[in-house]
C-alpha cells in the first residue's frame, strides 16, 4: 500500500475514532488519535494477516498494551472487515462486542486481554518466546503507552525480553507526553527513553510517530536487528488530527459536545 | 496402625511434571527463582528450551506465560503460594482468566507449610482469592497421590487451573484406583453420626478424628473436598443427609476457603457446622509445622471435641 494510500486509512480511522467517542459521552479520544499512525502502518502495511480470518494461523500478532487506546484497533479492525462497521456504533454498550479495553473474547482479531497497563508487554514477550519454540517466523508487534512505563511489570518484561532475546518481538513506543492528569514530566518522570531501554539490551530506535513513512522505515530496519528486541520510540501528540484536541489532557478521556464533535470531523475532512 | 505410607506433595509435583512434560510436547514451564522449592527444576534440568526462569518477577511471569498459551503451549507457573496468587492477581485475573487462558499456576509450599519463613511466605487467603475470580480451577490435593492424578487432569483440561502444593511430607490418602475428576469430592472414611469436609493436610487430622471418635461410638464421615472450585453443592448436600453435625477442616482462612463453600452449599439445611480453620489473622514462624498447626488449632484433637460437643 502506497504512503498517500495509508495516510487515507490512517484519515478514516480518525474519523471512526471520533464516530465511536461520540457526543456527551467519555471515550479515550487522545491517546487512540495519537497511535492511529502506528496501527494504520502495522495492519496496512507491515503485519501478515488473512483480511477473511482473524486467526489465520501465519498471522503476525499485534497487541495494544496501552489497552484504553481500543478505539485505534477497533477502527482498524473494522477498516479490515473483521466485523461491521455498524459495530463501531455500539462501543462500549451493554453486550457489545467492542468493550472499553480489548477483549480477546469478544472481539475478533483482538489477539489478549489488554489494558491493565503493564500487562501488554509481558504477554506480548510470552507469545515471543512460544514463537521461538516453534521456529516459527511469525512477527509479535506491542504498543505501550509512555504513561504506561510506569508499571514496574513493563521493566520486568524489558528484562525478560532482552534475556531471551526474543528479536521476533518490536514494540512501539506512544511517546505522546502525557499521562491521564497531565504532562509525564511533570508528574513522574521516565525519562530518559532511549537510554532505559538500550540499558535494558533493547534496539532503540526514534521516529515521528506521525510520518508514515519514517514509521514504515523504522519497522523495516527493526526487522534487520537479530538477537534483541526492538524498541521504536514513536514521538506523538495526544489528540492528534482535531486541533483543539491536541496536547490537552482534558481529551485523554473527554467528552465531545455536538460542535466539538462536528468540527472534529470537519478537521478530519468529512 | 500400620505404618502409614508418605508422599512429599512437591517431589511428587515435580516428578509428574517432568513425566507429563516428556508425553506432551507442548508442555513448558516458569518458575521465580525458587525451582529447587517448587520441585520445576526437575523438568527445567530436562527440557531446557521449554523451560524459563523468569526472574524474581512473578507479575511479568503470569502474563508472559498467558503469552505461551496463545501459541498452544501449556504454561505450567511455579512460585510460593503467596507469590503466584495474591502478589499477581491483577496478572491471574486480567491476563489470564479473562481470556479464560490454558495457564496453571502452581501455589507451592502452601498454607503455613513453609514454617520457618512466617507470614511473609505462609498463605492462608490464595483459595479465597483464587475462587473468587471468575473461569478459575481450585485444586486442593490430599497427598502425593493425588497431586499426580492432578497434574494429569490439569494436562488434560483446557483453561486456568490453581494448584495448591504443600511443602512437608504427608500421609498417603487418595485411592490409587480412583480416578480424580475436577468438582468431585472423594469419602475416604465413611460414618453417619457426622461428616467432616476437609481439604489438604487437614484430611489425616480428620481421618485421626474418625478413628477416635470411633472408639466412643461415633460414627464419622470423612470427605476429601479436593476441588475448592467448581464446587458439586449437591454431592455435598447429599454427603450430608442425616448427619448430626458437619465439621470443616481446611488450613486456610475461615474467610474464603472452605468453610464458605460448605456454609454457602448446605444453606437451608438444618444441619449445625463448625468450621475448622485459621481465624483472620496472619501465619508467623515456628520451629516445626505440627508445632504451627497446633496454634492454629488446626489439629484431630480439635476436630474431635468439636464433634462431641455438636453431639453430646
């Protein structure tokens, strides 16, 4: 698929991100906007995946660690044709088959139980390491959010990773700067990225988590790396796409008025 | 008596994991740091490649093994009791038994088995915090026999299992003939004056009791309630028919364990039950584990004067 080609799915994501938050109610609008990018490249583009069977046994696997952004993979899930789109309409009601967090159960294509924060990346290395058994060279793909980097579990799971060199796994890095009540930095700090997680045996690689190409590019060096995991920092902004949501917390888990929610696709050209 | 026969539950653990793991290919295993504990090192020595030493790091060591069972693989997951339940529960709960994920998480050197170490490592909450997470198997074995009829049905069985695993040396129990089928309670004494449900270490103490109370003319029924979940209430509710008291012996809290379970199974029944257990308080440290059990009040002494005074 052509860059212009998945900057158009990445587009109609965003538009389905905001369908699904709606009005007057809450939904984690920024942190789903910020990865939109990432996840539009991996099931576009990079990931092997069947588009007529979610659990297609060759398939690459995509877990979304930082769970509350569920809204990113559903529009991407649905974008596949995994389930309806009409589905989208239905997020978080009663019996719905997209739930608040991804929910292996429910919701084809969702590959684990996700958004307890910290628990993404462990079970990401675990499928890794089944993997490895196998001799199998199918691909594990995580994202996990900056704020989610304060669970000690992510830092267990680093360690485990880079022990077990499990270079079958790259994990991408929603390095947005903010956490639920506000900017990381402020709040706890846990920088220095790229140098906590090269002491931890990662790969370390940076990129703007919103140029598909460098996204692209990113994954394609990462498959290079042999003998350690990979870790691409994805540099990112919160809300990004509707400009009053951009760097606002406020929208980490907000709710739109009907302007709002009319001017959001406005921006995003519907 | 004869000579009573004895199993260690951990050596017996151990063995028929690494029997288990030569018949099936797909079986593979974790361990925190303590696989000379837990007896994991038997298969770990044998089958390095599936094998994997996680760390002292049980949260990540839950969820990572809910990571191999997506591949197909049978995580079978060691550590302390304490360690593998209470301290990675969001992990048991979220990452495994959500997804209802084919993990068995193995609960050694439970209860207050691990005398010396004291509170810090004695688990007397991990059945009432196993039990009460949805999709989740609670396994109890008697003694060494059952812990490897277990073993095999854990195999066998698709979906998240909790094994508790007792650290000493205990009196064989289990009929080697019978098979252990997951829900089902075993008689392995039968009376009916009174039925003792108990569970664990807590069986032979029982089983003394009976023999006692024997000999002043009681009649007493003794039941292996070996599976802490599922429950059959009404294997237990037939158990108890025309019993004069029902007494439950388990070495866990009164909070959860199995006197919940027998309480909650013969509600409606006009039958007096006396729960045996650990009151709400923590373990602590002591030089043997009878001497332990003794404080606890977890003790055939204690069972049989409960009986009399039900009856008297």
């Amino acid at each position: 698929m052509t860059i212009e080609r998945l900057s158009q799915k990445a587009r109609s994501m965003r538009r389905s991100i905001v369908r699904m938050v709606g009005v007057g109610k809450a939904g984690h609008l920024g942190g789903s906007l910020s990865i939109t990018d990432v996840v539009a490249a991996l099931y576009f583009s990079k990931m092997k995946l069947d588009k007529n069977n979610p659990r297609w046994e060759k398939r690459d696997y995509f877990l979304l660690s930082k769970g509350h952004a569920a809204l990113a993979q559903y529009a991407a899930l649905a974008e596949i044709g995994y389930f309806s789109e009409n589905e989208l309409d239905h997020v978080k009601s009663l019996e719905s088959m997209l739930q608040g967090h991804p929910d292996m159960s429910k919701t084809p294509g969702v590959e684990a139980n996700t958004g307890s924060l910290g628990q993404g990346l462990s079970i990401a290395c675990g499928i890794a390491a089944g993997l490895k058994i196998d001799k199998s060279n199918r691909q594990v793909y995580c994202v996990v959010g900056d704020g989610e980097l304060d669970e000690g579990q992510i830092w267990e799971a680093a360690m485990a990773a880079s022990f077990y060199k499990l270079d079958n796994l790259t994990a991408i890095l929603d390095n947005n700067g903010l956490m639920a009540t506000g900017v990381i930095a402020e709040r706890f700090d846990s920088s220095p990225l790229p140098e906590k997680w090269r002491s931890f045996g990662w790969w370390v690689h940076e990129i703007d988590g919103h140029a598909i190409k460098s996204i692209l590019e990113a994954l394609e060096e990462a498959d290079k790396v042999k003998g350690q995991p990979k870790m691409i920092i994805a540099h990112t902004v919160k809300g990004k796409g509707i400009p009053f949501a951009e760097n606002q917390p406020a929208f980490h888990n907000g709710i739109l008025t009907q302007e709002q929610y009319e001017l959001a696709l406005q921006e995003l050209g519907e | 008596m004869s000579t009573v026969s004895m199993h260690n539950q951990r050596k017996v653990y151990g063995e028929t994991l690494l029997a288990v793991g030569k018949e099936n290919p797909n079986i593979v295993a974790c361990d925190a740091d303590l696989s000379k504990s837990t007896m994991s090192y038997m298969f770990g020595n044998s089958f390095p490649e599936r094998f994997f030493e996680m760390g002292i790091a049980e949260a990540n060591m839950i969820s990572f093994a809910a990571g191999l069972s997506l591949t197909g693989k049978i995580p079978f997951v060691h550590s302390f009791a304490v360690f593998a339940s209470g301290r990675p529960y969001d992990q048991i709960r979220v990452s495994v038994c959500l997804g209802r994920l084919n993990v068995k998480i193995i609960g050694s050197s439970t209860g207050l088995s691990d005398f010396g170490d004291g509170s810090t490592h004695q688990s007397v909450e991990d059945v009432s915090l196993m039990r009460s997470i949805p999709n989740m198997t609670v396994l109890s074995p008697v003694d060494g026999i059952e812990v490897e009829k277990m073993v095999r049905k854990m195999v066998e069985y698709n979906g998240p299992v909790y094994l508790r695993v007792n650290r000493n040396d205990l009196p064989d129990v289990f009929d080697e003939n019978e098979t252990f089928e997951i829900g089902r309670s075993y008689v392995v004494r039968d009376g009916n004056d009174a039925v003792i449900f108990a569970t664990g270490v807590m069986i032979s103490k029982a089983l003394e009791a009976a023999e006692e109370l024997g000999k002043d003319g009681v009649s007493v029924r003794v039941v292996n309630v070996s599976t802490l979940k599922p429950v059959d209430e009404e294997q237990l509710r037939t158990l108890s028919h025309g019993a004069r008291v029902v007494v439950t012996a388990e070495e866990h809290s009164l909070i959860g364990g199995l006197a919940s379970i027998v309480t909650y199974a013969l509600r409606g029944l006009a039958i007096p039950i006396v729960p045996i257990g650990i009151q709400d308080s923590f373990g602590q440290s002591a030089l043997s584990y009878d001497e332990l059990l003794v404080h606890y009040g977890l003790t055939a002494e204690n069972i049989k004067k409960s009986v009399k005074e039900a009856i008297k």
